[in-house]
C-alpha cells in the first residue's frame, strides 16, 4: 500500500474545503489510505468478495470523513456505516441504492439509442412540451418531478427526509463529492501500477 504523501489533485490554491477543492481530495486520498490498511484489503487471506466490501467501505468512509458533517448525506453515510457490519463473508445483496443507480444508467444508454432525430423547426415545440407548457403538460412535468425526486431520495445518502430545495443542494454536493472520490481511487490504482511495473522491472 503507498504512503499517505501520493499527491492527489493539484488545484487547491484557495485552500477550499469543498468536494472539487485540492484539499479535500489531499484528505481523502489520506483517509482512503488508512481505510484500506486498516480494513487489510492486501492480506491474502481475503476474499475476492470480502475485499470488494473492504475497499468499498474504506472509500465511503474515507469520503464521510473528508467532506466532515456539514451536509447531511456525510452524517448519514458515516452513520449508515457505523450501522453495518465490518465484515461480509457471504456476497452481499446489491443495495436499493445501487440498483437504482445501474437502472438509472441503462435507461440512460437506452434512450440515447433509441432517441429520434427531430427536425429543426420543431425544436422550440419540444421544448415547450418538456417544459409543462402548451396544453395541460404541466400535470405530466410535475409527476416526472417527483418521480426524479423519489430517485434522488434513494440515491443520496439521508435524502429521503430532505425537502426538495435542500435535497438538491445535497445531490449537488454528494456528486461533487463523488467525483473527487473517483478521481483519487483512478490516482491511487495508477500508483500502485507504477509501483508493481517498478518493482517488477528491478
């Protein structure tokens, strides 16, 4: 495992304690590090399943911890994991939450398939439809609404006792956050390449 000095995502000049700022991603990278120690995700004598669950604990923790308890998802997710047990010896069942998630991401990739191209003129049209006007749509708009709001509330951590002015301040922040989660695990698992291509190579 590589010490806690890899650098993680220059661009932190204002010292920002945000999901996107440099500072954030220094901490993450920190406590991911000492989550994946301390979790034993390099023993052997693990699992490819119990690992799978090590490392994914150790990430979310780590992202709870480097956000701090200002939004409410942080303090959800770190309660969520001090609730669930340590270890899985079993495969664990997939989450609600992420089954909402690859749903969400197939019904993506089959409507960009499927998509007709529209013709120019009818452009502003669609736009008015989608947009609740033009013959009593609004009705429709305001399920579809709710309906993203119920995802949302699934998706985020502690979303579902959030109103919808704060649940969206949270899923903006939660995917910030995520982002820079993604971006410090692609950083970690290219130093750990670099280290076995070195190794390897002497």
């Amino acid at each position: 495992m590589p010490s806690a000095r890899v650098q993680a995502g220059g661009g932190g000049g204002n010292g920002g304690a945000g999901g996107g700022s440099g500072r954030f991603k220094r901490a993450l990278l920190r406590n991911l590090i000492l989550g994946l120690r301390k979790g034993g995700v390099a023993s052997g004598e693990m699992g490819f399943h119990e690992r799978k669950s090590a490392i994914k604990r150790a990430a979310d923790a780590a992202l709870a911890a480097a956000r701090g308890t200002a939004p409410c998802w942080s303090r959800s997710l770190a309660a969520e994991l001090a609730q669930a047990p340590q270890q899985h010896r079993s495969p664990p069942s997939p989450s609600p939450r992420k089954m909402i998630c690859r749903k969400i991401v197939r019904r993506s990739l089959i409507r960009r398939r499927r998509r007709p191209i529209r013709p120019a003129n009818n452009t502003t049209a669609a736009t008015t439809k989608a947009y609740g006007g033009g013959g009593g749509g609004g009705g429709a708009a305001r399920a579809m609404v709710r309906k993203r709001a119920s995802v949302l509330k699934e998706i985020v951590p502690g979303g579902k006792a959030l109103d919808m002015c704060a649940l969206l301040g949270e899923t903006l922040d939660y995917a910030v956050s995520l982002k820079a989660q993604v971006d410090v695990m692609q950083l970690l698992v290219r130093t750990l390449q670099e280290q076995k291509l070195k190794n390897s190579g002497n």
